[in-house]
C-alpha cells in the first residue's frame, strides 16, 4: 500500500475537487485538515507515508524534518516556487519534487488586496460588528478617487494592481530595488525613491518577493516615514513587515490602519495583539484561496502522484 498524507486542506475540500480513485487500490491517500504543529508532532505525523502533498507553504519541509522521514519518496508541491522546501535537502534523500501549476494567483491575489483596500478605507469589518450589535454608523470612511497608490514591487501583481488603480482614479508611484523606468512608462507609473514612496503614498501596498534583502523592508524607521492617515497592504509575505514595529504603530495610530493577509507566524497565533486593533483588517491568508486555484491544486496533485508511479520524470 502506497500512502499519501495531503496536508493543511483546512476547508476539507480536496477530496472532492480530484479523481482519487484514479491512482489504484494499492494507493492510500489521506487529508489533514489543521497544522501539524513543531517538528516532533510532524516527523510522527509523516513517518508513515510514501509521498507529501504541501498547499503552498503552510508545512514547512526543512532540511530537519525531511532527515526524519526515510520512508518518504515523494512531495509534491503546489505553484512553482515554495521557499519552506529544503530542495537540496530532499534531493540527497532521493525524494522525487513535483510541482503543479500556479493557478489563478495573479488575478486572486491583487483582488484581495482592493479587498483589503477598501474595507481599511471605509473601516467595514468595524462597522459589520457594530451592526451585529444593533448599532449604527460610528466611522467616517474615506474615498480613493484621487489618492495615491504606492506600490514597492512593481512585477506580475504589482503590474496588475496599477491597472486597477488607474480605474479608481488613483496616482500610481512605485519603488523596488531593481525596478526601471522603462517599466513604470509601460504602466504608466511613475518612479520614486523608497522615501518618496513611503512619505507620499496613501496607501502603501507590498508585492515583493521574500529574501534575506527584503526580510523587515518595513520596519519602524518606515513606519515612521508614513503618513498618518495612510494604509499599509501586504498580500506578499508576513516577514517583508516588522510586525512588532508595526503592532505599536497601529496602538499608537502612528499610522491610520493596515490590511493583512500575510504574517510571522501562520495560522496566527489566538492571543496575537494585531487581533485586539481595531484599524487593523486582518484575512487568514486567503490571497490564492479560490475555487479556480484549488481545482487545478488538487487535479495536478493527482496528476502528480500518477506520473510519478509510472516512473516519469519532470
């Protein structure tokens, strides 16, 4: 019996969006619905199953965790890039890594944060609770027509969030590291320095790639440089932010709110302080969480998992 362990399906739909009786009897294929937790509960999670199906970077697979796992042969990733696989690691334990497509990331992503946007903008998960509690309007939101959209990180999403921007009416500025002019002109953005960026936009929104140059990009010196009625947005990744930086900065209303998808620790923790603030908009992660992305997920996981049965390599 070949075994499968399908990690982090929080929603529990994966087995019903693939074919997985396709793969045979002699294939086992189980879904876990939370967290494993540290590296002891995983490594007894996982010390029984041939093959690892990650969603995204939920379950990290470091060097450590993959040492533990001698029965493992298989991991199938989901989207092209995962930064929490050791893939070193897994090579020189002979494990096969597969991936599947990225799914509707670009299009999902870039709509949650208008999501967040305007739901900052217009104070709505405040406002949503006051009315579960028979009360009426207590904030005076504010409009985007005539802002400015500072975008740090101006690829794939960023690209996208400046074409939305323009229908909003808002003044486009972004700033990166590498980031050329050629490609503000493309879009129609114009280029700034860091600082002109963080001093000048209304709402700051991050799409940058996660590495040690952009680890803490954001931090209080930042923070400090910002408006106090601006926004910040980060769909990215949570450690692009000093979160510690920015929990004190919101206390202080240093800044007038922030919408996050992404942070430090995922699923974040219960007691975390970013839960108790008010001008704080908080999803859990939800950026390529839709239907369209989870059918490919799913589906290419079993194409996977059939593919590497047949001894096929790609």
């Amino acid at each position: 019996m070949i075994r499968i362990a399908v990690l982090d399906d929080y929603q529990q739909i994966g087995r019903g969006l693939a074919d997985w009786d396709s793969l045979g009897a002699d294939v086992q294929v189980d879904f876990f619905d939370r967290p494993l937790g540290d590296m002891e509960a995983a490594a007894a999670a996982l010390a029984d199953y041939d093959g690892v199906a990650l969603i995204r970077e939920r379950q990290p697979m470091p060097a450590a965790l993959i040492e533990r796992l001698p029965r493992l042969k298989l991991i199938v990733v989901t989207g092209a890039r995962n930064r929490t696989l050791d893939l070193e690691a897994a090579q020189a334990a002979g494990i096969h890594v597969c991936n599947t497509r990225g799914g509707e990331s670009l299009h999902a992503t870039t709509e949650l944060a208008w999501a967040l946007i305007l739901a900052a903008l217009r104070h709505l998960p405040l406002e949503d609770r006051r009315m579960r509690q028979g009360l009426w309007q207590g904030t005076v939101g504010r409009t985007l027509h005539g802002r400015t959209l500072g975008l740090m990180g101006l690829g794939r999403l960023g690209g996208r969030m400046a074409e939305v921007a323009k229908v909003f009416g808002l003044r486009v500025i972004a700033w990166s590291e590498n980031l050329t002019a050629a490609r503000c002109d493309e879009l129609g953005v114009q280029l700034v320095s860091k600082e002109a960026l963080l001093r000048e936009a209304d709402i700051l929104s991050l799409h940058l790639v996660l590495s040690e140059r952009s680890r803490g990009i954001i931090g209080a010196p930042e923070l400090a440089l910002m408006r106090r009625d601006a926004i910040l947005i980060n769909t990215s990744r949570g450690p692009l932010v000093d979160e510690a930086a920015l929990v004190a900065a919101l206390r202080e209303k240093r800044i007038a709110a922030a919408g996050l998808d992404v942070y430090d620790t995922e699923p974040l923790p219960a007691d975390h302080p970013l839960r108790g603030l008010d001008n704080a908009v908080l999803s859990p992660h939800l950026g390529y969480v839709t239907e369209g992305t989870f059918e490919i997920f799913f589906q290419d996981m079993v194409q996977c998992i059939a593919a590497w049965r047949q001894g096929a390599h790609h």
